[in-house]
C-alpha cells in the first residue's frame, strides 16, 4: 500500500476535479462524507459560535459551508475551490490565498488537502490567514482505517463503479503522518491527530498560537 501512494499521489491525487470527474464526485462520492458535516458543525460549536469567518478550503460542491452556516447564520462563510466546474465563493488554489493575513477565524479542509500540488505551502498559506487563537481542521482519508469504517463509508455511495474508485483513492493515499510531517513543516506546533470513530478519515486540529496581550 505504501509503494502504491509513493508512484500514484504525484500523479493521481494531486489534481483538482473538473467536468464529469467533478459531477461524479459531487453525486455519488461527496454524499458518503454527509456525516461529517454536522458533525463538524457540532464538535466546533463553541469556535463556530464566537467566530466571524469561516473557510471551507478545497469547498468542492459547497455542502459543508451550507450545513454549517444554516446553524450558525451570523457566520460569513467563504468556500474556495480551484474547480471551474464548481461554483465557490472564490476560485483559487490552495498554495494562494486571496485573503488578507489573519482573517479567518475557523478554517476547515475536508477531504482536500491530498489534491493539492504543494501541501506545505498550501498548509503555510492556511497559518496566515488563521487568526491568533483560531482553529483549522484538516480531515483526510486515512488509508490504515479499520474494515468496518471503510465498508460504511463504501456502503453510502450508489454505484459499484464510485465504491471502486473511493477504494483505489483510499490506497493511493499517503499515511496519516504525512499531514502532521506538512503541518510542522508550514510553522503550525500546536497539532492533535486523531482517528475518526465512523469514517475511514483521520482529524488533524491545528491551532494558531494566541497573539501577544496587548
């Protein structure tokens, strides 16, 4: 498994999705992290609550800034995708963000972070735009996840052909300690990596160090 990510991630994960390739995610493989959404929106409550902005990053068809801005509605809420076939908020890639330093309060990457050609810069870029005391979340497949969590997540997709690529992507995925080496590496030193209980995803907090008191 391991030499299969090494030859496949530059080539295969590394790309955004475009026309049909889009379309195919957006229905039948984006509906198996439903979820996740509103788990999200209830494990960050307490940041969604007291924050102003929230970044969906790698946003694809924009479930999950829909789910949670209809929780929190004070929240402004910006999905960023370099797809052309979506229709984000901005469209732009991940290693260039069009935002100013320090303007995001919640950051959230779902399933994104593997598409990206230069993850460390992509994840440098996220630490400048995190503001002092806000929180990103990175979640990713994970590919030692457990049968039962990898059949759930197969399980929830219409087609036999969408279970077979999610298990060929799950395969050419590095292992979860490539995501921790690319955040240390971007500046972030306050990490916590955890598995999630339901999905074959693993989570990985990255908080922004409070600023100086003034």
């Amino acid at each position: 498994m391991r030499l299969l990510s090494r030859l496949l991630d530059p080539f295969y994960l590394r790309t955004p999705f475009e026309r049909a390739r889009a379309r195919r995610y957006a229905a039948e493989q984006r509906p198996a992290f439903g979820d996740l959404d509103l788990r999200l929106s209830e494990v960050l409550a307490t940041d969604l609550g007291r924050a102003r902005t929230l970044l969906d990053l790698g946003s694809g068809p924009g479930h999950l800034a829909d789910v949670i801005t209809a929780r929190h509605p004070h929240l402004l809420a910006v999905s960023l995708d370099p797809s052309r076939t979506y229709r984000p908020t901005l469209r732009a890639r991940a290693e260039a963000l069009p935002l100013a330093d320090a303007t995001i309060d919640v950051a959230i990457l779902l399933s994104s972070l593997r598409h990206v050609q230069d993850r460390v810069v992509a994840l440098r870029e996220l630490a400048r735009v995190v503001r002092s005391g806000g929180v990103a979340v990175v979640l990713e497949l994970d590919p030692d996840a457990d049968a039962a969590r990898r059949a759930r997540h197969a399980g929830a997709m219409p087609t036999r052909v969408a279970r077979a690529s999610f298990h060929f992507g799950l395969a050419a995925c590095p292992p979860t300690s490539t995501w921790t080496a690319a955040a240390r590496a971007a500046g972030w030193t306050d990490l916590r990596l955890h598995p999630d209980p339901l999905q074959p995803i693993s989570w990985l907090w990255l908080r922004a160090p409070p600023g100086p008191s003034p």
